[in-house]
C-alpha cells in the first residue's frame, strides 16, 4: 500500500528538479489525499472486525452459560 508520505517525497524530488509544475503538483496531493483515505477505511475496516469479533465472543460465552446452568 502507498503512503502519503511516499507521494510528498515524490513532489518534493520533481521540485528539486524543476520539474514540479501546478498540474503535477496537484495529482501528487490528490494521490496523498486518496492514500490517506485508504488508510483511515483499512483501520475502520480492521475496527469493525475486531468489534463483530467481539459481539460473536459474547454471544457464545453467553450461550454457553445458559446450556450448563453456570
């Protein structure tokens, strides 16, 4: 997966370069936007797992409390 520092790092050696004009430079900040909001969806994605995860503990430990009497 490409970070959003990958992208900067890009921007910043066609700007040493001489390279880095306006369009370039905004595809590379939409590229670290889009990176960064790739980020934030695989952490809420890994949250909601570990949450279902969770529930589905809970509702066995709960089943199994009530078949034994425990």
């Amino acid at each position: 997966m490409t970070t959003t520092r990958t992208f900067l790092e890009l921007a910043k050696i066609a700007k040493t370069r001489g390279t880095l004009d306006n369009k370039l430079y905004r595809i590379y900040k939409y590229n670290a936007y889009l990176a960064h909001k790739r980020l934030q969806a695989a952490a809420a994605t890994a949250t909601r797992e570990m949450h279902f995860q969770n529930e589905i503990t809970s509702i066995i430990s709960q089943r199994k409390v009530g078949r034994y009497g425990n």
